[in-house]
C-alpha cells in the first residue's frame, strides 16, 4: 500500500477545451462532476473494444476552478512524479 491520500470523483471527459463553456460548467458541476479531462474515456473505449486491459492514473497539474485566479500548482511537477513511481509499481507486479 501506498498510503497516497486521494479522492474518488465523478470526471467529465471532452474532446476539446473550448467545449468548456460557463453553461457546460455549470451542467456538469450539477451533475456531480469536479474534474475534467480529455483522454481517458477514449482510451478506456478502444482498450475495451480490443479486450485489452486498461487502467490510467490521472494527477492534477493546474487548476482553472477559478477563472480569475489561474492556479498553475508547479504544472504538477510532484504530482507527475508519484504517478510514475505509481506506474512502475504496478509494472512490476504484472
């Protein structure tokens, strides 16, 4: 066990940033989610489709939570490296 602190969340997935409107935001806070991304569900789709096993680490790098207020969080510099280390961890074990 790692004893590395998380949360579990509910994550939009879309294709493109500028789909990020206020009105889509808003929809999606109120659905529950707290995180965007981009990749996963793609990946998660074409690993299925081919009966590959998948599994992704996704680590925050920024946050836009507040637009006025940009909060760049060393572009997740630690976060990156914990889930690298996470990643061989794993590949070890396979």
């Amino acid at each position: 066990m790692q004893n590395i602190p998380f949360r579990e969340c509910v994550t939009w997935t879309t294709d493109g940033f500028f789909r990020e409107t206020q009105d889509m935001v808003r929809y999606r806070r109120a659905e529950g989610c707290t995180t965007v991304e981009m990749e996963c569900a793609a990946l998660a789709a074409c690993a299925r489709k081919r009966g590959a096993s998948f599994g992704q680490i996704l680590y925050t790098a920024d946050s836009l939570a507040n637009v006025l207020k940009h909060n760049e969080r060393d572009w997740g510099k630690n976060s990156l490296r914990k889930a690298l280390e996470l990643c061989i961890a794993v590949l070890q074990t396979i």
